[in-house]
C-alpha cells in the first residue's frame, strides 16, 4: 500500500512540474532576433543628448562638444520605429519637421541612416540609449561626432 501511495505522490509531483513549465510564456515572438533589435519598435521620446569630438578614429568621451536635456514627453525630438523586412523605418519628428529614413543592418544592433550609423548601447521596456556616429560613412574626418542619445518610451 506504501508503494503505490507514494507512486501516486510521485506521478502527481511530475504531472504538476510538467504542466507548469508548459504553461509558461518564455517564447520570443520577434521570430529568433535578439530583445534589443526586437524591442526597438515604438515610439520614443527624447529624454537627452550628449555629443563628442572624434578624434584618431574613434569618439573622444574626454571631449564634451554639447548636452541638451528634454522634458518628459515633449515632442521636440520623437523617434518612431517600424519593422519593414529586414530593415526598419525611423520616422524623426524634429521642430515640427517629420523626415523618414530606412535603418539597414550593418552588424550586431548597428544600423546605417544614409551617412549615418547607430548602435543601440542598451533597450528596456522604457528606456533606449543608441550610440550616434553623425557622418560616419563620409571620408572628411573633420566633420565626424559622436552623439548619445537616451530616449524614454
């Protein structure tokens, strides 16, 4: 009588972490991508700016150009971001200007906008920060800076 009563136990324990662990929701629907490049979609609100010389290749953090700080929400800069295949389109609302771009993957989380390439450094539920390379694909290493942007969903 032990034996099956402790049969019984064991069949019910397996039954009951077998149905748990089936009912939770750790499937990704991005389709395989990673959270960053999937979680970049919607729309972002420009919380701050930092931007940096470029100097011997690379971005100089030693050397502040200029920061900007916006207020929670405000629409002077809004970024909205949309899957389109294999690229995404960035809808830039500036001043009340709107500008469009196509984002082409150009690494892991890096995308180039015309001369442009960003990186995303980091991406949460509210929050992204994306490394900015202003002129990046231009020859005239005089004009190249390096932005950081924090953005609040």
């Amino acid at each position: 009588m032990k034996r099956i009563y402790l049969t019984l136990i064991s069949l019910v324990v397996l039954f009951t972490t077998l149905s748990i662990s089936s009912c939770s929701k750790s499937d990704d629907d991005n389709s395989g991508g990673s959270y960053a490049s999937s979680s970049i979609e919607g729309t972002w609100y420009l919380k701050s700016e930092k931007w940096y010389r470029w100097k011997n290749g690379q971005p100089d953090l030693s050397n502040v150009t200029s920061t900007k700080s916006y207020g929670d929400y405000a629409n002077d800069r809004v970024w909205t971001i949309k899957k389109s295949g294999s690229n995404y389109i960035l809808t830039q609302k500036s001043s009340g200007q709107e500008k469009e771009y196509t984002l082409t993957s150009v690494g892991y989380n890096e995308y180039k906008k015309g001369n442009d390439k960003f990186a995303i450094k980091s991406v949460t539920a509210k929050s992204l920060e994306v490394g900015y390379y202003d002129n990046f694909y231009k020859d005239d290493e005089s004009q190249k800076e390096y932005g950081i942007y924090t953005f609040m969903k």
